[in-house]
C-alpha cells in the first residue's frame, strides 16, 4: 500500500462521511453544505488518480455553481430550514434500498474489475478532450444550449410574478404582511394565496 | 463517416429557431416588428439562397415563413399570444412539411434512408421520420386546441409556445438520438419543457401536484436510465448504440454487469414510457397537468419515449434478445391488464384516458417484443393512431372542460349526445378507435401490432391483448353509454358568460371556438381515413421500417 493508496482511501472515507451527513442531518442548510464537502471529496479522488482536469471541472461546476446554487434557492424560496424541515418518515425502507443498491454496485465493480491491473496511464491532453466535444459530440453540445434555454424559460415561468396575460394587468393586490388567520377567507383569497405561497 | 449536414436536422432546426423567435417576440412586447422584420428579411434571403442552391422544398419552407413573420404582428395587432400561437403552429408546420420532404427524398430514387448524420450522433432513418411525423403533427395540433383553453384559464404565457417548440424538438431528437449523449440530452430537454409545461397553472394546486410528481418521478428514471448508461459503457467501451450492440454480442463483456446495466437502462426506459409497474405517476400527472399539454404527453412523449425503447432495444442490445423479450413481454402484458382494469373504476375522464395510455404502451411494446423488421412498423404505425385517436378524445374534453370550469368526469357529460351531438359523436370515434374497432385509425394499428406479435410467435401475448381490448371497450362503451343513453342533468352548472366567441342560447353546450374545434375535427379526420384507407399509412410504415444498426 503505497501513500497514494492512503490518501485516496482518506479522501474517499471523508466524502462517504459527508454523504451520509447529507442524508442524516435535520438542518437543511447543514446538509448542502455537507453537499459541498461531499462533491468537494470527489474531486480529490479524482486529484488522486490524476485526472487533474475533471478534478478542476468538478471543483468549479459543482463546488462552486450547484452547491452554491443550493444555498441560493434556499435562501430565496425562504424554505423552512429548521429541524422540523420536510421528512418522509421513511428510514427504514430509505435503508434498505439504498443498502441493497450499494451492495449490489459495489459487488458488480468487484466483480467486473476486481482481477485487472490498471496501468497508469497519463490522462488525455485537455486540448484532446476539446477536439472530441467540439467535432465528435458536437451536437449533443449544442443541444445543451437548449436543454438551459428550456430551463431558463421554464425558471422565469415558475417564478415570474402573475399578471394577467397578454397585456392586461390584473387587479393588483396588496400583499398583508401578516394574515390573520380567522379572517374572513372570502375577502381577500388573492392576498392570502400569495402569502402562503 | 460523413460531415455534419445541417439538412439531416431540418426541421429540428426550424422549429429551434422558431422558439428563439418567439421568445424574442414575447420580450418585444409594444415593437414587435424590431424582431419580426429582420428575422423575415433574413428568412427570405436564407430561403432564396437554398432554393439558388437546389434545396428547392427547404428553401421555400424557410421563405414562406420569412414572409409570415412580419405579417403575423399586422394582421394580429395587439393579440400577442394569438401572434405566438399562429407562430409555433406556422412552425410545426413548416417541420412537419420538411419531414416529408426528407422523407421523400431518403425513400425516392438516389435517397438513403438508414445513414448516420453528425458523426454518429444522429440516424436518419425510418423510425426517426416516422416520430417526426408523430411529434410535430401532435405538437402542431396541440396549439391550436389548447389556445382557448389557455387563454381562459389565465395561463397562456408568451413562452407556452417556445416550451412546446422545443418540447417537439427534444421528443424529435430522441427519435434520432443514436449515441447515448445524445440520448440522455434530448430527453433531458424534453422533460424540462413538459415539467413546466404542467405547472403552468400556478394557482391550481392539482397542476403543481401533477408537476412535482412528474418532475421527482422522472429525475429518478433519468438517475436509473444514466446510471444503467454509464454501467453499459463500462462494459462496452463505447458510447455509440450500435458499436455497443457489436460489443454486447462478443463474449468478451462481463456479464455481470451488461446484466445490471440492461435492468437499469430497461427500469428508466420503462418509467417514460409507463409500462405496468412503472405508471404509478401517470394518472396523477395527466390528470393534473393543463389538458392541452397531457394532449401533448400522451401523444407525443409517448411516441418519442418508444422511439428510444425501440432504439436501445433493438440496435443496443439485439444480442440480449432473449434476456429481455420475455421480461418486456411480462410488462406488456401487466400494462395491458392493469391499465384496462384500473380505468374501469375511475370517474375522471382525464384519468381514464391515463389509464388508457398504460395500456396502450402494453400494446405498442407487443411490437418490440417481437424484435422483427414487421414489429418495428407495427410499433411506429401504432403510435402514430394512438396519437391521433388520443388528440381527438383530448380535443372533446377541452371542449366540455371550457364549458363547465372544472373536472370532466362521467357525470359532467352525460347527456352530451343530446346537447351536443357532434362533440359527443367525435369523442364516441376517438373512443372507438381506442378500443380498436374497425374502420377506425385504432384497429389498423392494433391489427398490424397483434400480426407482427404472433408472427414472432408471442401468441399468449397477443391473447393477453384481446382479451385487454374486450376489458378497455367496456369502459369504452360506458363512457359512450353515458353520453348518449343517458338524460343531461337538469339544473346544468353553466358559469361565466365570457367566452370569447360563444353564444349563449343554449348555456350546455361546449365552447368551440374555431381552433379548438378546427384541431379536434382534424384529429377526427384523421382517425376516420386511416381506419378508412389504412394502405397509405401502411405502405410508409413498411418502407421505412429501416434501423441504422
């Protein structure tokens, strides 16, 4: 066991824990940040096994844009945080199937791979990669732009503020900033929905 | 390997730009002529220079819409969702003309039908074409009927179009997708447009159930689907569907793996497509999503979602035929049963026509399981009925939901062969043709699918059919039963007197305004001269029964 085989098993232990503590922790904030450790440890397992360029890009893509991402919608949609956040009450079965689909994956890997030898190989130049996404793939890399186009749009549709359509404003209401709720429910029901919501 | 030929995605790219258009079009709200006369302008000039080039069809395409463009903001002044409406409809058009003509082209004399495009991206063949045809001819009839709709709901938003365009394009690509990038992209894009498609009704708290539920139930089956991908990479070493095939025949692959590989890619595919065990979103979703766009689920996903279950099942994995035939024709025969049984109780008639669309996968998996040239355009021609027979019967219950302002169950259209004959009579053939009946667009399909099943030698599955279909026209033939043996209620619930063109002499009958009942008598057309003059469709579906493998 060389010292690269130690500190690639540290690192693979430190990003199992973080996943686990994604999982298990009450606090919603806790658990993306848990997140970012988790996908942080990916990237120096990558580090490790010298794929320096997908190390970086999973650095940058989901460390720095996707967990950050999280914390953003978080703070946002101003969705409930606490311990008493959402929870499906499904431990055991959440268990159960997770465990049997780690067992059978990691049984596959074993199994398929267990008796080669990797040789070490020197990763392929990153001006490589950038010939093979832009003259092999280069369709589906297009057809990305639009996958974020349709995103987008349907982001601006979800939270866009409603008025009426084509050019003719609702009533506007008034947003209470505490609703009482015994009010009458009649009287404003618009003013109401969008608090709740 | 040939270059990359922007004319292999012809329409793909039409409607693309389009929805770009659109877009624009709905940012330039007080000035669209800012966007619509350059883009014309430049369409025209486009356009000459193709037809100059030889690209005579294409070129006249591209030209006719450059003129549209900035006439639509004339002719429509001040109707910005009618302008956006008659936009994606002039689109889908437009794709649906350059379909054909590819079509033509690739069948008639020198064409190739069956050649890869895009470096292997892409294949240009029978079963790409034929969801072409399916998704754009859904897609474009979707608009016209959901516009109204929309409109008094409050929800037609300037980028309904561009979502439903591109929708179309992302179910179009997965009908050609022929490397598992490419796959795993396209569907991609199509989900994101339909998760928001059926959330539009933001106040409506059945249409955020619908979405949710489709968006977590699909991001699974997209996790299911990837992981089974990358499995099959692992083991093939490839990423292209048919040099994966050519390696899943060695015996040098690890079986283990091609084994969880094939279950995994089989589960997600499984989930988009509804079979048995995996509709359990379905209803739910269908019933809550706006109706037009559940319209364009039922026909249109549906079809594009085979297209790539006949891909991976028989140019991925044709070595693994025996594996996977009898687990698929297991499902088959469940979605047959199940679906058909199910709808027997229910009261919704969104959710009976979900349950309808469980077993009518049943059916259209018969056609795969039998791994044969017929099975491949059985499959096809069916899909392509079962849209046509689902757009009607989704065009009637538009037309009585716009009416009533709620929920469409068996109770809301009893008594509709009386107060609206043509309506009730339309549904009745769109019925028909569901269950299967001759002379309608259904039985053709049915007939050309239960054929290629007991030609491959599945015949207990094709009993398992029959005896599904006698169950289905039951409820059928109870929803027909309704309409028309039954008396209307007395007191009709009939609300609002806003309708934009509906005369309100008599308060029960449906608002039909002129492209809701121009889509849905389309619809019904088209089931009758299918089931009518089945050999054209026939004919095509034979010919161009060609996998790139």
């Amino acid at each position: 066991m060389t010292g690269l085989d130690l500190v690639l098993l540290g690192v693979g232990l430190l990003t199992a824990a973080s996943a686990v503590m994604t999982v298990i922790s009450r606090n919603l904030v806790h658990a993306a940040l848990f997140l970012a450790v988790a996908l942080a440890g990916i990237a120096g397992v990558f580090l490790v096994l010298r794929a320096d360029f997908l190390a970086l890009v999973q650095l940058v893509v989901y460390v720095g844009a996707v967990a950050v991402l999280f914390l953003f919608g978080l703070m946002l949609t101003r969705a409930p945080i606490g311990r008493e956040a959402l929870d499906s009450q499904h431990r055991g079965l959440a268990l159960g199937v997770s465990g049997t689909l780690f067992a059978v994956l990691s049984w596959l890997i074993v199994d398929a791979f267990g008796n080669v030898r990797v040789e070490e190989v020197a990763g392929p130049r990153i001006g490589d990669l950038g010939i093979a996404l832009f003259r092999d793939w280069v369709l589906p890399f297009e057809v990305l732009s639009m996958l974020l186009l349709a995103a987008l749009v349907g982001a601006i549709v979800l939270s866009r503020r409603e008025d009426g359509e084509s050019g003719e404003p609702e009533p506007v209401v008034p947003i209470a900033l505490a609703v009482d709720p015994d009010a009458d429910p009649d009287a404003a029901p618009d003013a109401a929905g969008e608090v709740r919501a | 390997m040939s270059d990359l030929q922007p004319g292999q995605l012809a329409p793909e790219l039409l409607a693309t730009a389009a929805a770009l258009v659109l877009l624009l079009l709905a940012v330039s709200r007080r000035r669209p002529q800012l966007v619509m006369l350059p883009v014309g302008l430049g369409s025209i000039a486009l356009g000459a220079w193709m037809v100059l080039g030889g690209a005579v069809v294409p070129g006249a395409v591209v030209g006719l819409l450059g003129v549209a463009a900035p006439l639509l903001p004339v002719l429509l002044p001040g109707r910005p969702t009618l302008q956006q409406a008659w936009g994606g409809g002039l689109a889908l058009a437009g794709a649906l003309v350059l379909t054909g003509w590819q079509l033509a082209v690739a069948l008639g004399d020198g064409g190739a039908l069956g050649v890869t495009g895009w470096r292997g991206s892409i294949a240009v063949d029978g079963l790409a074409g034929f969801t072409r045809i399916t998704v754009y001819l859904s897609a474009l009839l979707v608009i016209p009927m959901g516009y109204g709709y929309l409109q008094e709901r409050r929800i037609n938003r300037a980028e309904v179009e561009p979502l439903i365009l591109l929708a179309a394009v992302g179910m179009a690509l997965l009908g050609a997708a022929n490397d598992l990038v490419t796959i795993v992209v396209a569907l991609e894009v199509l989900s994101f447009a339909l998760y928001v498609l059926a959330g539009l009704a933001r106040r409506d708290r059945r249409s955020q159930e619908s979405s949710l539920k489709y968006f977590v139930s699909g991001a699974v089956a997209s996790a299911v689907l990837l992981y089974g991908m990358a499995l099959l990479y692992l083991a093939t070493g490839s990423l292209e569907l048919p040099a994966i095939g050519a390696a899943l025949g060695s015996v040098l692959v690890p079986a283990a793996l091609v084994a969880v590989a094939l279950v995994l890619v089989a589960v997600g595919v499984a989930f988009k497509v509804a079979l048995a065990p995996f509709h359990l979103w379905a209803p739910d979703v269908y019933q809550g999503a706006p109706t037009s766009v559940t319209a364009l689920m039922a026909a249109a996903t549906k079809a594009a979602a085979f297209a790539l279950l006949l891909r991976m099942a028989l140019v991925a994995f044709p070595a693994l035929g025996d594996v996977w035939a009898p687990a698929l024709a297991v499902l088959a025969a469940a979605s047959m049963l199940y679906g058909a049984v199910a709808a027997l109780v229910q009261a919704d008639l969104k959710r009976i026509l979900a349950y309808s669309s469980v077993t009518h996968a049943g059916y259209a998996a018969i056609g795969v399981v039998a791994r044969s040239t017929d099975g491949l355009g059985a499959t096809m021609t069916y899909l392509l009925t079962y849209a046509v027979g689902s757009l009607a019967a989704f065009g009637v219950v538009i037309a009585v939901e716009r009416r009533r302002r709620g929920e469409v169950t068996l109770a809301t259209i009893r008594g509709l062969g009386r107060t609206s004959p043509l309506l009730a009579g339309i549904l009745a053939l769109a019925l028909l043709s569901l269950a299967g009946i001759p002379l309608t667009a259904g039985f053709v399909g049915k007939l050309e699918v239960f054929r290629a099943g007991v030609a491959a030698g599945w015949t207990w599955l094709v009993v398992i059919g029959v005896l599904s279909s006698v169950v289905a026209a039951g409820f059928y033939l109870r929803i027909a039963g309704v309409m028309f043996l039954e008396e209307a209620p007395d007191a009709a619930p009939a609300t609002g007197d806003a309708d934009e063109d509906g005369d309100d002499e008599d308060a029960r009958l449906p608002v039909l305004s002129t492209g809701l009942s121009a889509a849905t008598a389309l619809s019904a057309a088209l089931v009758l001269v299918v089931g009518l003059q089945p050999a054209l469709l026939l004919e095509l579906a034979a010919q161009a029964s060609v996998l790139v493998r």
